[in-house]
C-alpha cells in the first residue's frame, strides 16, 4: 500500500485572499501596519502562531496571541459567507487517486481541525483521506510530526510514501520524515524555495502531478 499526503492551502485550495483579509484584519485591529501580501503569503503553511510570530517578531506575545484571536475571527466569518475555492483539477485528481486500491490519501496540513473538516465538507471530500493530520494536534511544520503519525495511522512505511505541497515547510517536512516530496508551481512558494528545500520533483499543473505520482507509486 501507498500513501500519497496532500498540503491543502495552496496545493489543493486557493485559500490566499480569506488569508490575506484574515491577515489584514487582525493587524488593522491592533493598529499595527499590515504586512506585504507577499510576506503573508511566505507564511502559508506554518501554523498560525508561529505564522504571526514570524511576521512581527519584535510585537510581545501577547499581542501575536491577539493578532491570532483577530485571524480567527476574521477568517471564520470569511468561510461562512464564501468558502476557498479548489484549484481547477484538484477535485477530480483526489477522486481518482481515492478510488485506487493500492494507495490511500491523506492531509497534513498548518489549518485547524474545524479549518479543513468545513471545507471537506463544503466540496464534498468527505471520505477521500484515511488520515487527517492538522495543527491542533502537532507542531508547526517543518517538523516531521504530521507526516510520521500519517504514515503510523495508515501502516505504510516511508518509503511507500509522498508528501505534496507549495512550500518550503512541506518539502523540509517530508524530507525530514524520510517520505518522497513532490513541489506544486502553483502555489504560495516560489519555485526556487522548493528546490532549495530538496523537493524531489517539481510539477507545473495537477495532469503532471498524476504522471509524477504514476512513476513514483509503480
């Protein structure tokens, strides 16, 4: 058995604008100047405090803690009224690598467990990953935690596994746990940081992800 281990914000969804406007909020809230969409951005993938905490360094913690609060708040409110679209091709991809019977799917993901089981449910994925590995549970990535306890769940040893995403920290995290690592372009990393993290392969749209995954999991 394979295990193929999905990143979501910017690999499966394109959750940069509730990102962004949840970031804008939470910064505006406090008065404190709003970080450049790039920077924002750069940050996708950790998990929320050590995102914040990387952002404003030098702001105490408990005013990161607030910047977090007003985040969340804002971002809940934003899901509410439109939920992150999928990338064009992630759907159909998801339901066809679930269908195999010689692999399984699973996510690691810097979201919350509320975060990614509303938006499984909004695009009707429920029952497409065997393994769910969120923030709440784990230290932010680049540690290794999420994809170990993945790979612990599901039975299958590392190197019958991959692990998918658009930055840095997904590839550092893969590596870190031994599994193979496939780069996402059309992410919230540029190219150059995938491939200065290590990642094993580099795809450009999800028709060349499935051929990666074809070679890989033969």
């Amino acid at each position: 058995m394979k295990l193929v281990i999905f990143d979501v914000d910017g690999t499966i969804s394109d959750s940069q604008a509730q990102i962004c406007a949840a970031m804008d909020y939470g910064f505006a809230e406090l008065g404190l100047p709003v970080p450049p969409r790039a920077a924002i951005l750069s940050i996708v993938g950790l998990s929320l405090p050590q995102a914040v905490a990387r952002l404003v360094p030098d702001q105490p913690p408990e005013v990161q803690d607030r910047i977090v609060a007003y985040y969340k708040q804002s971002y809940m409110a934003h899901r509410k009224v439109e939920a992150a679209p999928l990338y064009p091709g992630a759907a159909d991809l998801l339901h066809r690598l679930a269908a195999r019977e010689d692999l399984v799917l699973g996510v690691a993901t810097g979201k919350s467990r509320r975060g990614l089981d509303a938006l499984i449910a909004h695009h009707e994925l429920d029952g497409l990953f065997v393994t769910r590995q969120v923030a709440d549970d784990h230290p932010s990535k680049p540690h290794p935690s999420m994809v170990l306890t993945a790979l612990a769940e599901t039975g299958v040893a590392a190197c019958d596994a991959v692990m998918i995403g658009d930055t840095s920290y997904d590839i550092e995290m893969g590596r870190a746990a031994g599994v193979a690592t496939i780069g996402v372009a059309w992410g919230y990393h540029p190219v150059g940081d995938l491939v200065a993290a290590g990642a094993g392969r580099l795809v450009e749209d999800f028709a060349a992800l499935e051929a990666a995954l074809e070679e890989r999991l033969a």
